[in-house]
C-alpha cells in the first residue's frame, strides 16, 4: 500500500423504494440539498472520490465531488446481490423464505440469499478493490460512496466482529464511516 489512507466510506442518499435492491439499479433521492451540503462540508476537500457504479450511489457521488477528484465508477463497492430477494420486502421474504431469512438477517455469513450472494463474497470483492484502489492512490484521504452492506463489510474487517456483530452497527443514507488503513491493518475512527 502507498502508505496511511483515510476511507471516507458515504452511504448513497436514500431512495424511494421501500424494497430490497441489492444489484436492482433504482436512483437516490438527491433532493434534500441542506444534507448533501452538510456531507459536504464534512468531507476532506483534497480526497479523490470513487463510488459503486449503481446509480443511487453514482450520484450521490457526483453530488460531492464537484471539487474533488473523481475516480470512475466500479461494480465491486455494490451492495450485495440479493438473488431471489431483489425488489421484495422484508415482509415478502419473511413469508417465502422464513428459515433463511431469518438466519441472514441474524448472521449474514450463515446464510445465502437464494441466487445471491454470500456475505464472505461480498467481503472479498469490496476488499479487493479497497486494497487495489489504495495502492494506487497517492493521496491519503478516499471517499468511497457505497451501499450498507459493502460498508458493514469494512467494518467489519477493521474491527474483527463478526458479520452478526456487524449487523448491530448503524450505517444511514449519507452517513460517514472513517476507516484508517495502514501497515499496522484498518481501525475504525470515531465520527467527525
């Protein structure tokens, strides 16, 4: 790695959709423009921004980068791919699926969402991309707007629970969560 990087990790602004829609491409709701400009205002200003390529994510990104670096988009900082779930509500696949919803909505890595993906995937993916990108930034500050899931993912890696203790971490539409990455490993910083 090219030395101590900051993770901004930014959940997309909220939709519409009271669904699930893992890979389901639907767009953010940007209109609340006092929250974006406090995002804003929170965000280092010299940081290079990169986003998940799903458009709830994309333009929120655009939104805050107006004076930043833009990196293009990648499909690795997707939300995980809920499979069978995708557009369903939780009431849904709580009647279609009880035992395995149940189980993932408890401890994702114990359970798949049926033609998704599994939670150590989704890990694997984002993190692949966290150490690439990071070697290949010279600047130390990375705003990365993302999906909840691939969020909890580092989280999780930076403080060693498990994916059931993760899930007890709250992550909200245009919320930061700092994660410092060095050769010592990753630490989850208190909020601004």
């Amino acid at each position: 790695m090219n030395g101590e990087k900051f993770w901004w990790w930014v959940r997309h602004a909220p939709t519409r959709s009271r669904k699930l829609a893992g890979w389901t491409d639907i767009p953010a709701d940007l209109s609340d423009a006092d929250s974006l400009d406090r995002l804003n205002s929170a965000l280092p200003g010299n940081a290079v921004v990169v986003s998940s390529d799903l458009l709830r994510a994309s333009k929120t990104a655009d939104a805050i980068s107006t004076e930043r670096r833009r990196a293009p988009n990648d499909a690795r900082l997707r939300e995980i791919n809920f499979g069978d779930w995708e557009l369903k509500d939780f009431r849904e696949i709580a009647d279609e699926y009880p035992e395995i919803s149940e189980k993932f909505w408890t401890d994702p890595s114990s359970a798949t969402p049926p033609g998704g993906e599994r939670w150590d995937s989704v890990l694997e993916r984002v993190n692949s991309f966290v150490h690439e990108f990071s070697r290949a930034q010279s600047v130390g500050d990375i705003i990365a707007v993302s999906h909840f899931g691939a969020i909890l993912t580092q989280i999780q890696l930076a403080t060693g629970q498990s994916s059931s203790q993760v899930l007890g971490h709250e992550v909200g539409h245009l919320s930061i969560t700092k994660i410092r990455i060095s050769n010592g490993g990753r630490s989850l910083l208190p909020p601004s």
